[in-house]
C-alpha cells in the first residue's frame, strides 16, 4: 500500500476516534445530573470519576495492549481497539445509573489504544527519509478531533439529548475499523489468535 495512502486513511481513522471521544465532554455532568445525581459535590465527584477513570484504564493497559501488538500484529491491535471501544462506547446510551457509565468509561480505556498503535503501525510503513512528515500530519488528525468532537458532541445533545451522541460516538470509532489501511477481515482476526 501507497505510505501516503496509509498516513490520509489513518489520519481520518485518528479523527475519528479523537473526535469520538471528545464527543461527551461537554454534557457528561449533565448527564449524570439526569440520572438523578442532583446533590451539587456529589455531581462533581462522580464527573471526576466517570472522565478519568477512562485514562486510568488506559493508562494500566498501554503497556499490555504493547506487547499485544508485537505478538499479534499493529493490525489486529487497531481493530481490538476499534470494535471494543466502538461498540462499549455505543453501550454507554443505555446506562441506567452513574456506576454503570463508570464501569463501561473504565471498559472504554481497557479497550483503548487506537491512535498509540495508528503512530505505532504508520512508523513502520512510511519510508524512514518521509517519518517525520507522515507522523506530524498523523497528530494533527488526533488534534482536530479533539477540537471539533465537543463542539460535535454539544450541537448534537442539543438536538437530539445525550443518549443519541454515544450511538453515535461508538459508529465513529466502528468506521475506523471499516477504513484503516490493510484492512482485516474479523475472521482472518480472529484466526490470528491461533497462529
């Protein structure tokens, strides 16, 4: 595959995700508040909790999600990322109280990943005189989305409520897994656990 192709196709996947992600900010403590945390230090207690504990997952996992990806391939890694974050985050419109927003927040970062593994694989591929380049214009598809997913996120909980932007959310980060280079069929994926 063209490296030049790779870097426009993940730069769009990295959007994306980040965009994704972003989406929520703007109306999770509103969201709480609807599932009926009024009390004003206990709505900021749990906003704190359910926007961190993604990160903390995360964080715990990257080394894991690592040496998953040298065993199983930068391919199989992105679209692990790609389904459990999509469909968990999509999950997140039918929580029924704030600890179950929790725990599927803390899933969320437990499947993360994407855009760590996207550099990763994109590394690997673009030719070393052009890394430079491919992995700056890489970021700046991270960047943009985290810029315009709250702007996304709030227009659309405006328009429709909360719940929809999650189903929503979560068809963002599905369509990476549509729309990374070399793409992956699931069964080939699946079967890469056996090699």
């Amino acid at each position: 595959m063209n490296w030049k192709r790779s870097v426009r196709v993940l730069w769009l996947c990295n959007f994306m995700v980040s965009a994704g992600m972003t989406m929520v900010i703007p109306f999770l403590s509103l969201f709480l508040w609807q599932m009926g945390v009024t009390e004003h230090h206990a709505l900021s207690i749990w906003t704190g909790l359910v926007f961190s504990v993604t990160f903390l997952s995360a964080a715990v996992m990257a080394p894991i999600w690592g040496v998953f990806a040298d065993k199983y391939g930068q391919r199989a890694n992105l679209i692990r990322a790609g389904i459990g974050m999509g469909l968990i985050t999509g999950c997140m419109a039918f929580a029924a109280s704030p600890m179950a927003l929790l725990a599927l927040r803390f899933l969320v970062g437990f499947f993360s990943g994407f855009i760590t593994v996207s550099f990763s694989y994109l590394a690997r591929v673009v030719p070393r005189d052009h890394s430079g380049e491919a992995l700056g214009t890489l970021q700046t598809g991270s960047i943009a989305g985290n810029i315009i997913g709250p702007l996304i996120g709030g227009a659309l909980s405006d328009l429709f409520g909360f719940r929809p932007v999650f189903l929503v959310t979560g068809l963002c980060i599905l369509l990476t897994h549509i729309s990374h280079p070399n793409k992956v069929k699931t069964k080939d994926f699946l079967f890469s656990f056996s090699e």
